[in-house]
C-alpha cells in the first residue's frame, strides 16, 4: 500500500529552502528541543548524487525527477518525485493538471521515515500554499487538508528530548500503524 502524500507545486522551489524549512518543522511536529540538517540529493538512473538542479519544478527537459531525502547523522530515507499531469488524462480536473512533488517513505518504512515525509510535505505543501493529498487515508482520517491543520493532526502532544523516540511515538498515532 502506496505511503505517499503528495503535493501540488504552484512555483519553484529551492532545494535549499525546503531542506531548512522540513528540518524546522521535523522539530516542531516531534517536539524536540534539536533537529539534524535535511539533505536531499538527486536519483538519475539509480545513481545517487547532488542535486543537478538547485530549484524543485523548474526542469522543462525532465518532467520527473527523483530526489532522495534524508536527515544527516539519523538513519532513514523519504523519496521526493516530481511528475507532471498532463490535462490529456481522462477523467482529469483543472485542480489535478500541472506539476506535482509526492513525497514516499522508504522501503524500510520506520517510524523516522513517516516523520520525515510528514515534515518535507508540510514544509512544501506551506511553500507552495497548497495541500497535502493523502489519498490512502495512511496519515490521517483525512484526504485532502491544509499544511497546518495535517501538521496539528499528526504532531505529537508531549515534548521529548530523542529524536527516534519522539518519531516512535509520532508513528504510533498515525492510522498506518494500527492493524486494519
């Protein structure tokens, strides 16, 4: 079962930016006192290397592209791919054509992981004043919801001094973690 929540990219974003703003907000949404740097890198053809590109959606040659985000010194991987839908697919509305980023866990699928994909897709659905689409219903009980009410659903409710604790405790709550 797909773990993707995706978001949809109004304008370009700096790699930079997003990478400081989901480390502020992985703080935020597990209550820790300090946060590791987000790193993304970028995937061409399974090989992994620095971002070729300095601005997420602003690559006309390429209208997807992979990205692999981690948080330095802390174990664990989220994917970021970029995709265009094009207004040629059936059954497609105004609100679904254009470029779109959805943010995976790894197959590993820790509780690390969902807070870092949960950081990454509240700080860029912020940026880009749009929603987070969690299709599947795996987050919340909700489908479609803005960057602030998703981040108040899914934070934790009790300060913590370790990272992996708080990021347990965060996975806990979340309905992909109860047997369905």
């Amino acid at each position: 079962m797909s773990s993707d929540l995706d978001v949809k990219l109004r304008r370009p974003i700096a790699i930079r930016e997003l990478s400081m703003l989901a480390a502020g907000v992985l703080a935020e949404l597990l209550r820790v006192p300090n946060h590791p740097a987000i790193e993304l890198a970028e995937m061409d053809n399974g090989v992994v290397g620095p971002p070729t590109v300095l601005v997420i959606g602003d690559r006309d040659d390429s209208p997807m592209v992979l990205f692999k985000i981690k948080a330095k010194s802390v174990e664990g991987v989220v994917g970021l791919v970029t995709y265009s839908m094009p207004e040629i697919v059936p059954d497609t509305t105004d609100d679904e054509v254009g470029l779109w980023a959805s943010i995976t866990v790894a197959a590993t699928r820790s509780p690390f992981e969902f807070a870092l994909a949960a950081s990454v897709a509240i700080a860029l659905a912020g940026i880009e004043q749009s929603l987070i689409i969690d299709n599947a219903c795996l987050w919340t009980s909700v489908a479609k919801q803005s960057p602030d009410d998703f981040a108040r659903t899914v934070a934790v409710h009790q300060h913590y001094n370790d990272l992996l604790v708080a990021a347990e405790a965060f996975y806990k709550a979340l309905p992909v973690s109860s047997p369905r």
